[in-house]
C-alpha cells in the first residue's frame, strides 16, 4: 500500500521556503514583457519606392509620412494639412537644422507628394530628403 506523509522533511529541517523557483519565473515573465512591449510598436503601413542609391542616417527626426489614400503623419501622429503645417512651423521655429524626411507611398499620387512638399517649405524645411526601400541587387 502507498504511505503519505503529511508533511515534507526537507522543509521542515530548513526551516524556510525555497524562493528559486519563484525568482526563475518572475526573471522569465520579465524577459517575456521586455519581448513583447518592444515589437508592439505602432506602425504606419507605407509601401516604399525602391531606389539604386540609398543613404543610411542614425539619426532621422521629423519624419512627414504620406499614406496610400493621402492620410499625413508627423513622426507617427496624424494631422491634417493645415494642423501639419502649423505643427512643422513651431517644429521649425524652435530649432536649428531644418531637415525633413517625407516617407509617402510609392501609389501616392505625385500631386499630393508636391502637396506635402510645398506644406514642409512653406514651413521652413529647407532640406527636404525621402526615405526609400533599398532595391534588391540584381
């Protein structure tokens, strides 16, 4: 017949919990929160032209995005034309550099990418860059 103790030995002669198992799962529900939080980000869904040559930059600040059905975002956050162009004009008053990256959907029409252009001049963009896919060697 199967004899059970009431209570464990190795317990009792330590006199306390063992806090390991414990630690390994809240390490491991860290690690799993860290994971998930950074591939959570929002992102805009923007087909981009490719383009032969290409210039990498650690640093890309203000960046305007122009969607397939002409919707406008300044580094993630919508505007419409008038609120973007208000928005860039504090940007642009308050700082050195006036670059700008214009990231617009490669079925954009090119009306609303001169659109946007003319809107980030108007500004006071004066560098005026687009962010492009790299083309696939051939």
């Amino acid at each position: 017949m199967i004899e059970f103790n009431d209570f464990d030995e190795s317990w009792t002669s330590r006199g306390r919990f063992d806090m390991t198992p414990m630690i390994d799962m809240i390490f491991l529900l860290l690690i799993f929160f860290l994971l998930t939080s950074t591939l959570s980000k929002p992102v805009i869904t923007v087909d981009l032209p490719e383009s032969e040559i290409t210039e990498t930059r650690v640093e890309q600040e203000i960046i305007v995005a122009v969607e397939r059905d002409g919707g406008l975002f300044l580094n993630e956050v919508e505007y419409s034309r008038e609120a973007l162009k208000t928005e860039l004009t504090r940007i642009y008053s308050e700082r050195e550099t006036n670059d700008i990256f214009i990231q617009a959907d490669e079925k954009v029409d090119f009306g609303i990418v001169v659109d946007v252009m003319d809107i980030c001049r108007g500004s006071g963009a004066i560098d005026l860059s687009f962010l492009v896919d790299e083309k696939a060697a051939q």
